[in-house]
C-alpha cells in the first residue's frame, strides 16, 4: 500500500471533517474523526465501505466482532445494527475514516460487464467483512474526495468515480461479497428484503413463515441463513433494532419510559427495562440521561 496516497486521503478527510462535519457535499460520501476512544456507540449501518486511514474501530454484529485498522476497509451488506468502539484514537494521531453507501442498483449494471455471459461465483450470505485496502483503490477515492471542493463537478463526476469503485471492489478480495448486494436473487439480497420488512414493522409481532416467504426460502432455511448472514435470529435482530429505537426517543428528550418502551412494541414496560439494561448497561431513564450530555448513535465509519 502507497503511505503517501493513504496520507494525503488522510488529510483530504481531515479538511472534510472541519469544513463540514460528518456530512460532505458528495451524495453518499461521510467522514469521521475522534481524538479520543469511545465506549460503546450503538447504531445502523447501511450497505457501505468504511476506509480506515488512522486509528482502530470494532464494530459487534451480534456476537461477531470486525476490527479494522488504517489501510483497511469494512464492507457492510446489510442493514444492520450495530454496536462500535474506536480503540485508538488521541489528539496527536485522530481517529480518521470516511464512509461510502453502496447502492446496488450500480453495482447490478456493472455486475453485466463483471460477467460477460460467465456464471458469476455463488457465496453465502455475509453481513460485514474486512478486507485490506487494494492500491487500485486509493486514486479513485481521492478523486472522490476532492470533489467535495469542487460542487459543480459533484453531479456529472460523482456518480462515474462511484462506479469506478464499485467496479475495484467487484475485482477484490471482497468481490464475492459485493456481487452478493448487486444480485437481485442473491441469499444477502433476499435476506435484505427481510431485513427491510422488520425495519419497517419492527413493532409488530415477528413471524418467521412470513419473513421466509418474502425471502422466498423455507423457514427453516431461511432461519440458518439469516443467522449466518447477522449472527443473530430474526428475533434477537427486531429486538435490536427496537431497542436502539428506543434508545433514540429517549436522545430526543422523551423522558418518559413506560410510553417509549409501549412507541417500540413492549407491552410489559419491567421487560422492556430488563432488555434496554442487558443491551445498554443501564436502565432506560438514566441511560437516557446519560447519552444527552455525552453521545449520539454510531452512523459509521
């Protein structure tokens, strides 16, 4: 791997982070940076490539952990929540990274070119992996990065770079994995339609016969896959997801804790503390409290 590249990538996101925050001009494209480790920040990430250029992050999907470190890149499939720690980071050598959504429409269309009327290899569904960063990689995100100086530029050249890292990713060592999200009948695809379901509906009572028919798998099929692909049940992941919903109301100054649990689908509000405390180390109320004069939600990278 070129230093000098990763340095200069490292000073691009740097400038993004000052100059704009989390959010760039770049549809898509988000940065971060800390100068001290974090304790647990509980969030959702969304199909993406998180690029490390300083520091070490781990982010736990259910009872896997991903460690990734600079010059490396975390390739996300899934929505899914997540639980994260920045490990290394201080004042002199900030945590740095940047994060880019994958859509998988793009990665469809270029997936035609991948295979040329060649079967494309199967794999398994996997939410999360980890992978070093390919030199071939590191011009192109540059370009990206730059871009964000240059708005004009951002609608006609954004969308070709974005492509043109799709298109490195594919011919990687994640490119299993990214075929996978660009695969409308792919097992991560299908699980996804699952995924997005419960998103939507995650006050309502699971039924697993019904997320496998959307999946179009057999429940008993469509349940070994799913724990595969999130390391959690259909069930341990609504839960999950409830509860980092509720730990959101409860970050928007709503103190009151027997109706967040009653908004999150609880109907027992002693067990909707008893899962909020096993998940978050606190009971609702004070953790509530605590994350309003400290924290918000991991939005990755």
């Amino acid at each position: 791997m070129d230093k000098a590249q990763l340095e200069t990538l490292k000073t691009r996101a740097l400038a993004l982070w000052k100059r704009h925050g989390r959010e760039t001009p770049v549809p898509g494209l988000f940065v971060a940076s800390a100068d001290v480790p974090t304790g647990p920040i509980h969030g959702v990430y969304r199909p993406s490539v998180c690029i490390v250029l300083q520091g070490t992050k781990i982010s736990q999907l259910g009872g896997q952990a991903y460690r990734y470190e600079e010059g490396n890149c975390l390739i996300t499939s899934l929505e899914v929540p997540i639980r994260a720690h920045i490990l290394d980071a201080s004042a002199h050598a900030p945590y740095v990274a940047f994060v880019l959504d994958i859509e998988p429409a793009v990665v469809s269309e270029l997936l035609v070119e991948l295979a040329r009327g060649e079967p494309i290899a199967a794999a398994g569904p996997a939410a999360m992996s980890v992978h070093p960063l390919a030199n071939g990689l590191i011009d192109p995100l540059e370009r990206l990065l730059a871009l964000a100086d240059r708005p004009r530029d951002i609608p006609v050249l954004a969308p070709l770079i974005r492509r043109e890292i799709y298109w490195h990713l594919l011919n990687g060592p994640q490119g299993a994995m990214m075929r996978q999200i660009g695969l409308a009948d792919s097992r991560t695809a299908r699980i996804g339609r699952s995924i997005a379901w419960v998103r939507d509906n995650y006050t309502e009572t699971i039924s697993v016969p019904h997320l496998a028919g959307l999946a179009g798998m057999s429940p008993a099929t469509f349940h070994r896959h799913f724990k595969a692909a999130t390391d959690m049940t259909p069930v341990q992941f609504q839960k999950s997801l409830r509860l980092q919903e509720a730990r959101r109301l409860l970050l928007a100054e709503c103190t009151d804790v027997a109706q967040v649990g009653f908004a999150i689908g609880y109907e027992s509000p002693s067990q909707f503390s008893r899962e909020y405390r096993r998940m978050f180390g606190a009971p609702p109320g004070r953790d509530g409290a605590a994350i309003r004069r400290t924290v918000a939600p991991d939005n990755h990278a």
